[in-house]
C-alpha cells in the first residue's frame, strides 16, 4: 500500500484551501467534537507526543495548525526551523490520531481558529488560558480552552542547544 497519498491528503497548505473547508463541513454535519492546536513542532519528541495524544483523546478530530518556516524564524529567529514545513507538516500528519494539519504564516492562528470555530481549543503548559490566541473568540460561543501540563526535560530547544 502506498500511504504517501494518504498522509499528503491531511495536509493543507492553508486555511483558504476548498478541501481544507469540506473536510470541515463533513465533520460538522457529522457532528464531531473537533479540537484544534497549533506549533512550531519543528524538532518532534516525546512531550509534543503525549501532548498531541492528550488533545486528541479531547475530541473526534485532531487539527493541528503549523507554522510556516517564515513564521518560525519570525517567533525564534534566523537559526529556525530546523526541519522545513513540508518535513514538519509530513511528520505530524503520519499520527493516526492527526486528522489535518493546516499551515499558517499569520503572527497567531486566530483567524485559522475562526474558520475552524474548534470545539476544544488547546495549548501547553507554558500560557495562561488568557494569552492562547483565539481564546476569548472560542470561549464567546462556549468552547473549552484546555492547558496539557508540559512533560519535564523534553524541550525542542534544549534538544538543540545540546547538539
């Protein structure tokens, strides 16, 4: 079986995108609880996979909104990402329990979290439900803003700094 497909077809390459915008329309007139986060995920380890887990067991759909590589270097400079957003993107999108991965080049995913309109939107432990972009949008129509505590001594960061 060739699963390049079926990967690929999880991948948006931005929030404008028809399919991306059918793909919504089919789980919500399917009535499925779709829970939205979003990340640099440039150098993937275990805190950012028991953190997708936990947000994905929040709901029936796991989209995840990427940042561009222009993004990234915009957030944590010049030296980053390691990875590109294809790789990244391809990397995220190989979870069984990922269900879409949207890149946006924006400073936050507010306006993705507003053609999404998420269910259950969340972040890690590091930000207070007050400085998750979208927040106060998905709390306006009764939506959850969950924090997944951070594992300790995972970090992409530190993974970098110690190479």
């Amino acid at each position: 079986m060739d699963y390049r497909p079926i990967i690929t077809k999880k991948i948006f390459a931005s929030k404008d995108d028809i399919e991306f915008s059918r793909l919504l329309a089919f789980w919500r007139f399917k009535d499925k609880k779709i829970v939205f986060t979003n990340g640099c995920f440039d150098v993937l380890h275990r805190g950012h996979f028991e953190y997708l887990m936990q947000a994905a067991s929040m709901g029936d759909v796991l989209v995840i909104g990427l940042n561009t590589d222009d993004s990234v270097k915009k957030l944590k400079g010049n030296s980053r990402p390691i990875n590109n957003e294809e790789s990244r993107a391809i990397a995220l999108a190989c979870m069984q329990f990922v269900h879409a991965v949207v890149l946006f080049s924006e400073e936050t995913p507010g306006e993705l979290i507003k053609i999404i309109r998420p269910d259950v939107l969340v972040k890690g432990g590091d930000y207070q439900p007050h400085e998750i972009a979208g927040s106060e949008f998905v709390a306006s129509y009764d939506g959850k803003i969950e924090i997944i505590p951070f594992i300790e001594g995972y970090s992409s960061t530190k993974i970098i700094e110690q190479l």
